[in-house]
C-alpha cells in the first residue's frame, strides 16, 4: 500500500511538506504542490490514505443550504464560504431547499444530526425558533433569521436607495420598481430604499411584483412596459430581474440607455455577460461568504465570535445600462 | 413533543396521508400538501421527529461532485438530479472540486467513506482506476471516464457537427470555433465534430482555445476578432463562451446575426437572458440529470441496472444568433 513517505519520495520532498499539503496547514509552494499532485497521480495513492491523514477533526464538513441553486447569486456565495472553509480545512456540501419548507426542514435534519460540524442558512421559510433549536453551530447569510443567530449581510435598504437616487440624478423621471416576492425581508428591505428615495422627490413610482424567475419576471415586465410606456427608469431588486427588464427592452425596441435605464442589486458575474453590462448595486458577495464561513468555523471551534452581526455596506456599480452624462 | 398524529389532526387528514407526505412515497393532493405544510408550522412540529420517520433507509444521500458551481451548467444538472433523487425519497449533497484533484479526491473521499449511499460524478480528472476502486455505486455524468462505469452523456461530436453544418447552411463562409481545454473529452470531441463538418466542405477555420472562463474567453476571443476579421460564424464549445462571443461582438459593433452569426452548445438558461438570445446546440439537461440519479439509485437499491451507458443526441435551438433566411 502506497503511504505518504512513498509520496514524499517520488516527489522529493519531505514527509512535513506534504503532510502540510495534505492538511492543508501551513504554507506549500505552488511548485511542490504539482509536484505533489503528480506523485499522488503516478503512485495512484488512495483516498483513503489521505483521508486517514486528514482526518484529525471529528468532521470538517460544512453543510450550506441555498434556496434556489439555478439562481446564479446562490454559487456565487457558496464558492466564497467553500473558498475561506478549504482554507481552514474544512469542506462544504451545498444543499438546495428549492424554496420548499419540508425540504429546508430535511436537509437541515440530515446534516445537522448526522455528520456536519456546521450549518450555514441562506434561507428562511421557518420560525425562527427551529432555527435556533438546532443542536449545531449555525449562520444566517444573506437572510436575518433572528438577532440571536450570527448573521453576515448586507444593508439591503440603504443599497436599494443608492441605486434609486442613482437613475434619479441621472434624468429618469418615471420610475418602475420590480421587487422581489412579497414577505421576502430582502426584497422588502429593497422597497422601503427605493421608496425612500423616490418619496424625497416627490414621485408616484411604480411598484410592480415577480419572482425571482427570470421568465415570470420576462413576463410580468412586458406587460408593464406595455401599459405603462413612460417609464424611462427600472430599479430591478435582482441582478436577474435587472437583466429580464433589459431583454425586454431589447425586444420592445426601448434603446437601453437612451430611452430606458436599468439598475440592478447583486453584482453577479452574469451582469457583466450581457450588452450593454447592468449598472447594479453590488454587494461584496465574496466578502459575505467568507465572512460567514469564518463565523461558524469561530463557533465550530468553540472560539469566541467577535462580530455576531456584519452587516456589509453595498457598492455602485455604473456600467452602460445608465447613462454617462450623469448629473452633477 | 408533538408528533405525527398531531400534525394528521391539526391539518384535518389521516396519520396515512401524512405519512405519505413525510416519505414522499405515494400522492398526496396540492391542497392536502399545503395543509400538511401549514399544520407542521403551526404546531411547530420538530425536523428530528421528521426524519425520524424518514429514517427507514441507512443513508438516503446521494453525493454531486462538480468541476465547477459557478458554471451556471452544472447547477441545472443538479437542479435536475436533485429532483428525480427526492422523488425516489433522496436528498442530494453538491460538491464543488474546483477543477482540483486534491479536492475532488478528498469528496470522493469524505463522501463515499463517511454516509453517502451513492456519487454522482461531472468531472474526470483522476486516473479512472481511482473512480473504480470506490465503494460505493458510481455513476459519471456528462464527462465518460471508463466503460466499467455506468455513463450518461451527450453525443459531443454530432451535436458539434450539427451546429456548424447550420452555421454553414445560414451562409456563414469564414467560421472560427472556440474550443475549450485541451484534453476535456467533451471539448475535444465538440472539436472534431466542428473539424467534421468544415472537413467536408473543404474549408480551412480558425481553431482557438480557452478555458470557459467567461472573462479568459472574452479576452481571446476579441484578439482573435481583432486578427481575423473576415470571421462570420462562430461555434463556441459552450454556451458561456458563446456568450462571451456575442459580448466581444457588441463590443466590436459587429451586428449579429448580419454579419456574424454564432451558435453555442449546451442549452442553458442564460442563453435565452441574453440579446439576441442564443442559437445553440441543447443538451437534455434534465433528461441527463433524471437518468444519472435513476441509475444510481437503481445501483444502490441492488437493482439491475437495464442500461449503463446513455449517450443522448443533442438538438438544434434556433433562437436570434443565427440568420432566419436560412438555406434551402
């Protein structure tokens, strides 16, 4: 059976670099790493071995659980908890609750009794108080469950206003807002920011709801844009909405930014793909995943948490779906 | 503690049907469904009293390795192997190997050792005798890794070779095709599908890599737009670099489909979210998700499996990046 000396052999260097490798503890050159990889590739070193080496912590695994895994803002998040979680050794397994209750409850069952040292929530159908009678370290992101649960998010009402006064000083004057699903506190959060800023100047916006599908929110946009063909300004409470008001726009003939201007909220990659690229309100999502992953793994590790609740600031974005010439 | 009966009393139908429900085996009715939903959150019913009734099997999950969760493909494919698994009373766990083969050895690893009853697996970068000597049913999905392995996968080289004949049909006479990875089966044989098709016209097309990095894409395929103007059809080994196609030609104001033309391949979501919307070779993606979990759990349940390797055609989506004045 081929062991980790063997390794160190074939790729000369010492049993200590590759340990290090293997666990992930302490610094191993890029160099040595492929020099590493390939012996483990040439001597057809087991996993097992290398599990046997790494397996030092009772379980390292991390279990994140997502709402709607197509939704492209949800693999942004979990490569930055899997990214910060690697580096401290752990893994993490991604579970998708496709928005349903029972099975947010069943993954959050299965890992928690079984085999995770930790769970991280970006979803929030139940009471709160199931969440905090799980017998595991726990952390909410994205989503507030609950003041007594560690939280890692970002100021959604204040990001939804500096969007809003945004296409606002850049000459839009009839404003359509599309929000997310109603009682979602994301989506209302964005609301209460867009109406605040359009309430200072004294506007009547319009407010109309969409999943966050992009072909109900297709649909729901065309019939507004259609009834109401004033609107020369749409703050979208998703990046993903954003981007079904801009195709919309395409196949109404509305030339985006002249006619009709288009802010968005996420600053998924996705936004940069399409033409022209979304000006958005961007929330530093890598910075939240590995702010949340360094948050449970505090816990899991029964060190003391130094911030219970992050509460990240958003950035604007300006790419081309708002117009230059802004205003002063 | 409450319990079953509670929840069957509350919601006003029988232990039977709630238990029906809990297992997922057998119908239970929409209305009866939210009933059950509304009774659970109402008394508060506890997720370990749910699983405690679901717990009939050992393990009940099946693992998802992926090269890479932020490629929106793989998240449709899980989206669709999540969906069969739960339907047989399975859960799903989603593992992103980050195109390592540290990583993916120690999911494989953790996974098959620990508490998965099966893995699914979308990558292929160990040596296939590695993937064999698990012990635990195995299934490759989308990648072949070795005729042992039970398989479901796309004809790559057909579906290729459909896409440019199209390109070619629709008039395009100077074709450029971006593969991907060299050395990536199915990049390679989108590659000779393509070679296939321009072969037998006698035509002599540029030929440039990338990985499906949508900003690495995006990069060459402007050099190579720069370098070879003349290009007016493009087929891209994957719908992300297609899109990146399709940016790169706004950004060069080459009007598309007029004067370039472009067809992608896989079928995503995101190709229809862009404008034009995208001609593209489609994959069956939910077919291809449905069928590798069945096969799985068919292999867990001591099943015999009736086939082990699916090779799906592709079909020809023709959407806005193609001429509609087609050939003959």
């Amino acid at each position: 059976m081929v062991n980790i000396k063997d390794v160190a052999k074939n790729a000369n260097l010492s049993v200590a670099t590759v340990s290090r490798y293997l666990n992930k503890n302490g610094y191993v050159s890029k160099k040595s790493s492929e020099r590493i990889e390939q012996a483990i590739r040439e001597l057809d070193y087991k996993p097992s071995s290398i599990a046997r080496s790494l397996s030092k912590k009772q379980s390292n695994i991390i279990g994140l659980i997502v709402p709607d895994i197509k939704n492209p803002y949800f693999p942004e998040l979990a490569r930055a908890v899997e990214d910060m979680a690697w580096s401290y050794g752990y893994t993490v397994v991604l579970c998708n609750s496709d928005e349903q209750t029972e099975k947010e409850l069943l993954y959050i069952e299965r890992l928690s009794q079984t085999y995770v040292a930790g769970l991280i929530v970006t979803t929030s159908l139940m009471d709160p108080s199931v969440y905090m009678s799980i017998n595991t370290p726990i952390v909410a992101l994205d989503r507030i469950i609950d003041v007594a649960i560690p939280t890692v998010a970002t100021d959604n009402r204040k990001g939804a206003k500096l969007g809003t006064k945004y296409l606002l000083t850049n000459g839009a004057e009839n404003l359509l807002c599309i929000r997310g699903p109603q009682g979602l506190k994301t989506a209302d959060d964005r609301l209460t920011g867009f109406l605040e800023a359009t309430d200072e100047q004294g506007l009547d916006p319009i407010v109309v709801t969409t999943s966050f599908d992009f072909k109900d929110a297709a649909k729901v946009i065309e019939q507004t844009l259609m009834l109401h063909p004033q609107v020369d300004g749409i703050f979208a409470s998703s990046d993903t909405l954003a981007i079904a008001a801009l195709h919309i726009a395409h196949k109404l003939e509305k030339r985006v930014p002249e006619e009709l201007q288009i802010v968005g909220f996420d600053g998924i990659a996705l936004g940069e793909m399409v033409s022209p690229a979304l000006t958005t309100v961007g929330q530093d999502l890598y910075k939240m995943g590995a702010a949340a992953a360094t948050m449970l793994i505090e816990q899991i590790e029964g060190k003391e948490i130094k911030q219970t609740v992050l509460n990240l600031d958003a950035q604007l974005i300006v790419r081309g779906t708002t117009r230059k010439e802004a205003a002063k």
